[in-house]
C-alpha cells in the first residue's frame, strides 16, 4: 500500500466513523511507509473527511452520531501518527501551548490542528480539554512556549478566552506570549476586543499565522492583532 491508498483508507474510515480501520492505515503509514509526508495524510486524509462530515451534518444529510463516530476515528488515526510526529524535537520553529478552555470538552479540531503544528516543525503542548486561564498560562512559563492557542466551540465559554488575556496583563506576563484564538464562535471582532492577537478560519493554515506571529521579531502585544489569517483551532 502506497501513501496515496494510506491516504484514502484514512479519508474513507473517517468518512465512516471506523476508528479500527483509520487506526491501522495510520499504523501502515507508521510502520511500513516511515510517515515519509505526514501532513499529507492530515490535510488530504483527515481534514477533507472532518469538512465533509461537517457540512453533511449541517445541511441534514448527516446525524450527531455521524458525527461523533466520525471524530472518534480521526482521533485514532492521530493518536497513531502524533507522537511519531512529536518525536524530534530538533530545528523546531517555535512552541505552541494549545488547548480547549474550561467548560468544553471538543477537541477535534484541536487535535487536528495539532498534527499540522507537529508536522511543520513546532512543538506542541497539548493541554486537552477543559483548560483553565492559569493552566495556559503555567504551560506556557514550563514550556518556554512563544504561543498559546486557545479554542471553544461553545459561545458560553468565549469568556475564558477574554480571561486568559487578562490573566496575563495583571501578572505582567502579557508581552511574554502571543495569544491566539479559534473555534466555531470566534470571529475577528471578538479576537480584536480582546486583544488576543490571532484569529483565522481553516486549520491547515494555522502554520502561517504563527510564522506571521514569529516573524520580525515582534514582541506581544501586537499594537494591531493579526485577525485576517486563517485559524480554526476548534
């Protein structure tokens, strides 16, 4: 089996909600092609199939079991290849503290993006779900992290993101870390009153904001937060 017919088994099990069948393509991938372009399989694997199943279940042609089956197995998959991913920590481009906030517990597209992160060259502090303001921000002073991304896709929780910031302007910890912001609630304006400083829609271009984030050596706050990019970390 070549990485196109991994890629597809990936895209089809998701597609199923068969996290059996995701789990051992990924394990093919691991054991038999060595994960040669991993960001392949998230970004032509399991993204397509997660937008897929998304929009199904919003228009009606798909159900909340769908769904979840669906998740589950994109979730095997990445359980799979992340910590492959994870392994070299050598010529990482910068670390990223990432997480759901308190009173959520999704993380799909956590996850997913995760992977991109990984695959690109960054190191990842996966925090999980249901993360508290000081949790990020513990993580973030552990880690040396340049980053903390912070997701929701629950608008009752949006509040946690304001909070986070907060947080780190009263310890005077604010120009330590760029904060960035995403999910199904989140929309520019929300990141801009908040002054978190980056926002996007897709997930596979989550990379980009960060290196946007990175580059020139800025020093958080940005004067003007970055809520043109492209991240959906929900």
């Amino acid at each position: 089996m070549n990485l196109e017919e991994v890629i597809t088994k990936v895209y089809e099990a998701v597609m199923e909600g068969d996290a059996e069948a995701a789990r051992t393509a990924a394990q093919i991938a691991v054991n038999d092609l060595k994960l040669g372009e991993p960001l392949r399989i998230v970004r032509e694997g399991i993204q397509p199939a997660m937008d897929k199943i998304g929009k199904d279940f919003e228009n009606g042609e798909a159900f909340l079991p769908n769904l979840m089956l669906a998740g589950d197995a994109a979730i095997a998959t990445l359980e799979v290849i992340l910590p492959f991913l994870q392994g070299d920590e050598t010529g990482i481009r910068g670390v990223v503290v990432l997480g759901t906030v308190y009173g959520d517990m999704h993380d799909i597209g956590k996850n997913i993006l995760s992977a991109i992160l990984i695959a690109n060259g960054f190191k990842v502090v996966d925090l999980g779900v249901n993360v508290q303001p000081k949790e990020f921000l513990e993580a973030a002073e552990k880690a040396g992290a340049n980053i903390i991304a912070t997701s929701t896709l629950l608008s009752t929780c949006l509040p946690y993101q304001r909070d986070l910031v907060n947080l780190l302007k009263d310890s005077g910890k604010r120009n330590k870390f760029f904060v960035i912001c995403g999910g199904g609630p989140v929309t520019p304006e929300w990141v801009g009153s908040i002054h978190a400083d980056g926002y996007g829609r897709e997930a596979p271009d989550a990379v980009k904001v960060c290196e946007q984030l990175l580059s020139g050596g800025f020093v958080p706050p940005l004067e003007k937060p970055i809520v043109e990019g492209a991240l959906k970390i929900g």
